[in-house]
C-alpha cells in the first residue's frame, strides 16, 4: 500500500469515528461539515452489505413533543437520503426519532440545545 492509500484509510477511520451529525434550531439539512463524515459512512456501508445503522433522530427541548418527534425523524430521514445517494441500502437503514426524550446533556441553554439537535449512527 502506498502512502497516500494509507493516509486515506486513516483519513476514512477517523471519519467513521464520528457517529453524531449536528443540526442548526429547527432545521433538518446536512450542515456542509458534516458531508465527509456521511461519504465515509455511506462508503463504509456500501462496502459491508451485512451490516446494518439504527439513525437515531433528536431535537432539543425547545418546541412541542410532537413537533420535536417529527422534527427528528426529518433529521434521520436526510441523513438516510445521503447515505443512499452514496452507496448504502436501503435495507441496512433504519430510522427512529426520539424528539427531545434522550437529550446528550440535561441543560437549558445554547450549548446544551446545540449538542441535543442531533442524528446519532448507531451500528
């Protein structure tokens, strides 16, 4: 393997190791710094047909529970598009939202709610 083949499988692996895509407020697009990270995982998917992803939808607090549940299964259903545009199945992804009931941090301020507005990958 040459050198810069190994640079991008290391390249590759530190990508895989992000399993959480960030969302602004109330939105559901991909933010640009996250297309690496989902090329990554959809090529990683792509080359492993057995394995399957769980997209884990969040939102933070603010918003009614309905809105957030559908709010974050909007979030995990654009994460799923992009990875079938590049490579997965279908069949290796599914989708679940958890609107605002599993919060990564118990706080109500920017940070927390920046850090609750999330897709979460999990394999």
């Amino acid at each position: 393997m040459g050198r810069g083949e190994e640079f991008g499988a290391d390249a590759a692996r530190n990508l895989l190791d992000t399993t959480v895509i960030y969302f602004d407020f109330d939105r559901a697009d991909i933010r640009p710094e996250f297309a690496d990270v989902l090329a990554a995982h959809a090529g990683y998917l792509a080359g492993n047909p057995g394995l399957v992803v769980r997209l884990e939808g969040h939102a933070d607090e603010r918003g009614s529970r309905e809105y957030n549940i559908g709010l974050g299964e909007r979030r995990a259903q654009a994460v799923r598009r992009i990875l079938m545009i590049q490579g997965s199945s279908g069949n290796q992804l599914s989708t679940v939202s958890y609107g605002e009931e599993r919060p990564a941090v118990v706080a109500s301020n920017e940070d927390a709610w920046a850090r609750n507005r999330r897709v979460e990958l999990v394999y």
